[in-house]
C-alpha cells in the first residue's frame, strides 16, 4: 500500500491509503503527493525541505490591570507580614 497526501495551499487537507493508482480515484485537479513512509498528518505545511507539523498557536497574553494587580500586591504583602 502507498501513502498520499492531498496538498491545498501548502497544507495537507488529507492522507489516504492505496493500492490503486491516485490518478484513477480522483479528479486531476486535486494535487496529491507520495508520502508513503513518512510521519505526514492533515494539518503539515508543506515546504522545500519536506512537510512539517503545525506550529501551535501562541495562547493570548493576558495583561492584567491596575486592579488585578494591586490586589496582588496585597496578598504578597500579607504573606510577607505573616513570615515577620
């Protein structure tokens, strides 16, 4: 069996397993490239080099404000004082 992957703007939309020759099950529009052997998952950018997996998103910073953190403040002074 060979393993294909199907590219869409540089992303692999899908991975699909075969005996059958690709250009027999699909339309001719629909790009699809040998990966048969290789670790590739729907979610891999392709590249030059080969495919590599998606980075993940950076979480949102969270600013705290003045309120946050005077209160803070105040429970770090309060552990202070208990230590004295």
């Amino acid at each position: 069996m060979r393993v294909f992957a199907r590219i869409e703007e540089g992303v692999v939309r899908e991975v699909y397993e075969t005996g059958r020759d690709m250009a027999a099950l699909f339309h001719p529009a629909l790009r699809w490239v040998e990966v048969t052997g290789q670790a590739v998952e729907a979610g891999f950018r392709e590249t030059e080099a080969g495919f590599i997996r998606p980075v993940a998103p950076v979480a949102d910073v969270v600013v705290p404000n003045i309120a946050a953190l005077q209160a803070e403040i105040a429970a770090l002074a309060a552990r202070i004082a208990a230590l004295g």
